[in-house]
C-alpha cells in the first residue's frame, strides 16, 4: 500500500529518470557525429593524397587564411609536385602550399643568416605546424634532410644541411619542380591570401598608379621567398610574380611584400 504521498514521490522519480536518460542519449547523439566525421576526414585526407597526380590541388590542414580569426581557420590547398614510391609499400608525397599564406621577414634584424638560423625557419618548424595540423597530420608529415647550397659564384654559404617539417624551396629545387615555362607560369605564381595582404604582403596591380610598370600576366600575383641566398650574404632569392627566381634576392629583415608558401614532404603507409 503506498503511504501519502507516495504516488506524488514515484511520478517524480519516473520524471526524473526519464530526463536523465533522454540528456544521454542527446549528448551520445551530439559527440558521435563529430567522432565519425573527424575519422571520414582523416580517411578521405589520406585517400586524397594517394589518388592525386602533379599538379594537381589537395587540402591538408588548417590555417587563418580569410583575415577573420572570428571564423576560424580556413583548409589549406597545397599543390602536389612530387610523388615518389619509399620501397616500403609506403608513398612520399610533395607539397607546395597553393597561396602565399602569411608575409614576414626571413629574418630580422638584416645579418649575415643562413636558413638554418633563419627566424623564418623557427616560424615553419615551431608555430606554423603546431597550428596548422593537428597531431594525426603531423604524424604524416615526414622529417626531411635538406640541402642547402649556396651561392658559389659568389662565395656565399647557404649553410649545413638541415632537418625540417615545413620548409621553403631553395632555387636549384624551384628550377627542377618548375623548369618548364608554362609550370612556372601556372602554378610558380602565387596569390596572396587575405590574410597575408594584411600582414603585408605585396599585390601586384593593386595599387593602380603602379599598373603601367607591371609585365603580362603579373597583376594579382606577389612575391614569394626561397630559402636560397641571394647576391648578398644577408640576402633571400624569392619568385616574382611572373613565377620567374630573382636570384639577386632582397635583404632578409624586410617583413613586407614577401610570402611564405611552405613545403612539406607527407608519407603514406
């Protein structure tokens, strides 16, 4: 027999009980999606990579690119230059980021650097990769021994070989990846993400008084830097905006018009 008050005291606990349950399976509902959908796009990331020729574009990764950090970070579009078999059933794959995605010095204040000092370097290999991959990407992206020749005709040592994650192309590099005319002017030509222009990145064209000096094909592009030394020893070679190498460079401590589009090497088992 139940007391006073006691069907008051069931319907309460029945109430509760079936409140408790239907906020678990609600928050299950909400955090399984989001588990599948990270795995689809880690599997399709992969399968992407895999099935992709030269040239052709992929996304990797995450990066501010539109300006707005309110919005959060936009895909990164890379370019694949280079796929090559490791003899392990595995693939390396090459790639070249589509854009120029943020603009700064190589390294400041203007010395006598290398890349391997470089503060560009320290940028690609410490902050650019902790935010543009996250832990299962990074574990893609392979450690790559680079060379770095210098300028010989001038006597002017480009450094050790060094050890990277990100990097950027050295001249010798961009003329093997780029040596035929119509790849430079396809994909050696770079624009400039919103963010970058912020950051200062120059626009060819984009200032009107200065599009009567510009050459065919030139507007809308920018300038990017190679790791290579220039004619100088606290000099960079950087690409024009027609995708052709200046290889008299600019001083390194300049922290405008010059792009970054980093390189990485990602191996696929």
């Amino acid at each position: 027999m139940i007391g006073k008050g006691g069907k008051s005291d069931l319907k309460k606990k029945a109430f509760f009980l079936i409140i408790t349950a239907a906020a678990v399976i609600l928050a299950a509902a909400l955090l399984y999606p989001k588990k599948r959908s990270r795995t689809r796009q880690e599997e399709n990331t992969a399968a992407a990579l895999m099935k992709a020729d030269r040239w052709d574009f992929v996304t990797f990764g995450r990066y501010e690119q539109d300006g707005n950090p309110d919005n959060g970070s936009e895909p990164l579009e890379w370019c694949v230059l280079q796929k090559e078999e490791t003899g392990e059933g595995g693939t390396d794959i090459l790639l070249l980021s589509r854009y120029c995605i943020s603009c700064r010095a190589f390294h400041a204040p203007v010395q006598n650097i290398t890349w391997e000092k470089s503060a560009i370097r320290t940028f690609l290999n410490g902050p650019f990769c902790r935010e543009a991959f996250d832990e299962k990407e990074r574990s893609l992206i392979r450690i790559t021994v680079n060379e770095n020749p210098g300028n010989d005709l001038l006597n002017i040592d480009g450094g050790p070989d060094t050890e990277d994650r990100a990097f950027l192309l050295n001249a010798l590099e961009y003329s093997v990846y780029f040596h035929d005319e119509a790849e430079r002017w396809l994909t050696g030509r770079a624009e400039a993400t919103r963010q970058a222009v912020q950051e200062g990145s120059y626009v060819a064209g984009a200032d009107p008084a200065s599009r009567e000096y510009l050459r065919e094909g030139e507007e809308g592009y920018t300038r990017w830097w190679l790791r290579s030394p220039g004619n100088e020893a606290y000099s960079a070679q950087f690409v024009e905006e027609d995708g052709e190498v200046f290889e008299g460079g600019a001083a390194v401590d300049i922290d405008y018009i010059y792009g970054l589009r980093p390189a990485v090497w990602v191996r696929l088992k």
